[in-house]
C-alpha cells in the first residue's frame, strides 16, 4: 500500500506542477495578447527611426498583432507610412515568425486545457479512494504533494529570475533557442520593424509585469504547502 501511496502521490504532484506551468503560460499569454499594454511598451520602448515608422502608428500596430496572436484577425500586417511612402509592416521572416508566437499562444491554451483534464481525473481518483480506500487515501498526504510542487516551481522561477538578473539576453535568446524550431527569430535590428518595435527593453518590461503577476501564487503556494504540512503534523499528534 505503501508503494501505491508514493505513486499516487508523486502523480499528484506532477499533477500540481501542470497546473503552475498552466497558469504561467496563461499569464503569459494574456499579457502577451493585452492590445493596450503592447502599445504602451512600444511608446515607452520601440525606435523606429530606420523604418520611419512613426511613433502614432504604433497602437494600430499593437491592435493588430494582439489580435492576430489572440486568433481574432487572420493576419498581423498592416500598411503603415514610412517616411510618407504606405508599405506593408512586415516582411516574410517576421510573418512567419508571428505565426511561431501564435502557435505558443494556441500551446497555452492547450496546456490549460490538459491541466484542467488532470484536474478532473486526480479528483475522480480522490471521490474513488474517499469511498472505497479511505486508509490508502490517508497515506498519500496531499500537503507532501503541494509542498514538492511548490519548491520545484518556484526554485524553477528563482532560478529563471536570477538567470534573467545576471545575463538577461544570454536567458533571452536560449528560451528562443528551445521554443523554436528554427533561426526565424533572429531578426535585424537594422530593417526589421518587429525588432525595432519590440528591443530587448521591452521584452525586459514584460518580464517584470508576468513577475508581478505571478507574485501572489509564488508566495501563497510555499505558505500553504507549510501549513497543510502543519496541519498534517497536528492530526498525526
């Protein structure tokens, strides 16, 4: 019975960890697909000074993008003035390379979407083992399971934040190195307007944004895994 504990619970606690990565790729992808805040990085950070692109042109640009990522527009280019001359946005490497980032986004809602069905079979296992293994069900002592999920995830996001901290370009492009299967990503500064209207500074923003974001789940998870544990420790007593 012992063994069969462990299993269900090491499960349990895959299970848990889904559910984090699931929340994470969520806010992510929210904020990714936030019209209104990619349009503010963009005032705050872009320079589309090669392009002449101007500056007003970036909300419609933002809009679209968003839209596109969203999947509510069935394509991101738009025609914008470069110095007077009306041109499309984007060329072909960096349409494709949308087309990538809209893949990721469409991922996170599949990962959502999994963690909610892991969800639904571990709960249909609980009802079972409630009913039928009550003493089994003891032995898997969720509180052990939350609290493993919770120092593996949020070690994983300190490490990722310190890695950020010290080198972000060097995190920056080896995270682009594993999520895409080919050299798409790396643009020129020099003519490509999706760089200029996206530079390091302003996937730095972003970053500190999904850190705020996921602040409350990284401080409440350890809290309550500890005391679950607590309370496990007082029922033993």
């Amino acid at each position: 019975m012992r063994t069969t504990a462990g299993a269900l619970r090491v499960g349990l606690t895959l299970v848990l960890i889904l559910c984090l990565v699931a929340y994470f790729a969520h806010a992510l992808a929210s904020l990714a697909t936030d019209g209104r805040r990619m349009a503010d990085k963009m005032t705050a950070h872009a320079d589309t000074t090669l392009s002449g692109v101007d500056a007003a042109e970036y909300p419609a640009l933002a809009a679209a993008l968003t839209g596109y990522l969203r999947g509510n527009l069935p394509t991101p280019q738009v025609v914008v003035s470069r110095a007077g001359i009306q041109s499309p946005a984007y060329a072909e490497q960096e349409m494709q390379h949308l087309e990538d980032i809209r893949g990721l986004v469409h991922l996170a809602g599949i990962i959502r979407y999994a963690a909610l069905g892991a969800v639904a079979v571990s709960l249909v296992i609980f009802l079972l083992l409630r009913s039928r293994q009550p003493a089994l069900l003891a032995q898997i002592r969720p509180q052990w399971a939350l609290m493993a999920a919770s120092l593996i995830f949020f070690g994983l996001i300190v490490a990722v934040l310190l890695w950020g901290v010290i080198n972000f370009e060097g995190m920056f492009h080896a995270f682009h190195r594993v999520l895409f299967r080919n050299d798409l990503w790396l643009l020129d500064p020099q003519k490509d307007l999706l760089l200029q209207l996206m530079p390091l500074p302003f996937f730095v923003s972003y970053g500190w944004d999904l850190l705020k974001q996921m602040a409350p789940v990284l401080l409440i998870l350890p809290l309550a895994a500890f005391g679950l544990r607590g309370a496990g420790k007082e029922q033993q007593a």
